[in-house]
C-alpha cells in the first residue's frame, strides 16, 4: 500500500490528513500553554503563602513577648500597631484574623491579645502545613500524583475538542430547516456545553476546600446527566431542567457564611447583638417601681427535716 493509498484510507483525504496534524497541533499548543499556567499559578501560590509567614513571622514574636509580659521587652505601641498594619496586607490573611486585627486597632484593649495570638499561631501552622504539602507534591509527588499532574494540562484542550464537536453537530442539524424550530436540537446542544463546562470545572478548579464535596458532587452530577442524551436524545429538555435545578441547588449551599467569615468571641458584631437583645429583654420584662422584676419569686430551700438530705 502506498502512502497516497494509506492517507485516503485513514483520512479520506490529503485535506483530512493536514486537518487532523492542525487539530493535533492546537492540542499540544493548548497542552504546553495550561502546563506552564499551571507550574507558574503553584509557584504563585508559594510566594504568597512565603509573603503571609514573612509578615505572620515578624508580628507573632513581639506580640507573644506583649502577652507573656516579658520583663525584656522593649516593645512600644507604636510598633505593635505598625507591625498589625503590615500584617494586614498578607495575601493569604483569612477574614478572622482581620476582623480581630481591626477589632483591636479600633479599641486598643489589651485584653484581646492572647486571643489574637492565638488566631495567628493557628494561621501560620496552617500556611505552614499547606506550604509543606505543596513542595512535597511538587518536589516528590506520588505515582497517582504525578500522573495526574501530567493528565491536568490536557483537559482544557479536551473541554475545547468537546465544544468544537458539539457545534459542528449542531450546525450539520441546523442544514435541515425544520431543525430551527426544532427545541431537541438546541437543548441538545445546550446540555452538551453545560455539561462540557462542568466537566472542566471539576477537573481543573483545584481552589475549593470549603464546600469542596458539594462543588464537586454537584459539578460530577450535571456532567453525568448529559450522558442520557447518548442514549435518548429526546430527553435532551429534562436534562436541562435537572442541570438547571443542581445549578440552583449550588446557590443554595454557597450562600451560607462559612466558620471563617461568621464573628469570633468578642466580636462588635455580637456586642451590638447582645446588646440589642438585652434590650429587647428588658423591654419585654420591665422591673416593677419597687425594685422587684415581673418573674415569679424562686421556691424557698427546702428544709432538711421535711425529708431533705443535709449535704456535709
């Protein structure tokens, strides 16, 4: 067999042949493009895990000396404040950490102190655990570690060969003209393209620790219904509906305040709160003009010769 004769029994033709090289091409662009996105974002993310500890690091020593009460130290206030301004600009500062960073600032009570070391001692073990574990899968991943870390670069190029044909098959429909008016035909195509970018979503979107198996399971879920439109393309518009349904049902679930957003002991938000329900107390039970409130009197003790233990 010649090569002519091979080229026009694989591909058809000359012109198929360079279409699929062009194709293969864009798929190894795509390919080294998502690989070097990918090295430079972990990079990324140590230098702004480094930039929070440089910070945490600098403050976490006179502000321990402050709350030991160490005879030694010679810390003024001017520069424990400076020190809590610059650690308000840390990348990775959590929402926690600023609100008692804010909190004390605002105040100037030493009394929030300790609780405010303790925060950061808790953030930088964190920063420092996560950094440990990033160098460990990048320096000396594992076997199913680093096969996914040479697979990841290849799904957008995948995601993007998915939409490529989804379109094409619709375009080849849409040469009939009844297939206009034809509502199949497009939430066929619809739910391909949702179902492509949830497939995208949950391979690459690697960010998502709160709420991390909601996103996933939801994401996993409408990819997987897209798979009934292999075998009934009819129910192409009850696909839809149901990936619209667990598209709202994420809306749903993500509109909870996590446990770092919602305030901590002390807070002015829960002062004010409190506040305002003490109020709304002591409107609701007024104390009476001779001093004595509207709840009932307590029960007198009882009387260790009614039948009462003496207590030693």
């Amino acid at each position: 067999m010649s090569l002519a004769e091979w080229i026009d029994t694989f591909f058809g033709s000359m012109e198929g042949l360079l279409a699929v090289m062009l194709a293969a091409a864009v798929f190894l662009g795509l390919y080294i493009y998502c690989a070097a996105r990918l090295q430079a974002a972990r990079m990324e993310t140590l230098e702004r895990i480094r930039q929070s500890l440089t910070l945490y690091t600098q403050l976490a020593g006179p502000l321990t000396a402050v709350v030991d009460r160490s005879e030694d130290d010679n810390i003024s206030d001017e520069h424990l404040v400076s020190l809590l301004q610059e650690c308000k600009a840390a990348d990775r500062l959590t929402i926690d950490l600023l609100k008692q960073i804010d909190t004390y600032l605002h105040e100037r009570d030493d009394s929030r102190l300790p609780h405010l070391s303790k925060t950061l001692e808790r953030e930088m073990n964190l920063l420092v655990k996560e950094r440990s574990e990033l160098l460990r899968r990048i320096e000396n991943p594992g076997w199913g570690t680093g096969l996914w870390m040479l697979l990841k670069p290849a799904v957008p190029g995948i995601s993007f060969s998915a939409a490529i044909l989804w379109t094409f098959h619709l375009i080849s429909e849409l040469r009939s003209p009844d297939a206009w008016g034809n509502l199949q035909v497009w939430t066929l195509w619809l739910t391909c393209m949702i179902a492509t970018v949830s497939f995208y979503r949950l391979l690459m979107d690697s960010k998502r620790r709160s709420l991390g198996v909601i996103f996933y399971g939801l994401h996993l879920l409408i990819a997987a219904a897209a798979l009934f439109n292999l075998f009934w393309a009819q129910a192409s518009p009850y696909v839809l509906a149901v990936q619209a349904l667990l598209y709202l049902t994420g809306f749903w679930f993500t509109s909870t305040r996590s446990r770092k957003e919602r305030p901590y002991a002390g807070n002015p938000e829960l002062l004010k709160m409190y506040t305002q329900q003490s109020a709304r107390s002591t409107e609701e039970h007024p104390i009476a003009e001779n001093g004595s409130s509207s709840y009932p009197d307590p029960l007198p003790p009882r009387d260790s010769s009614s039948g009462g233990r003496n207590r030693s």
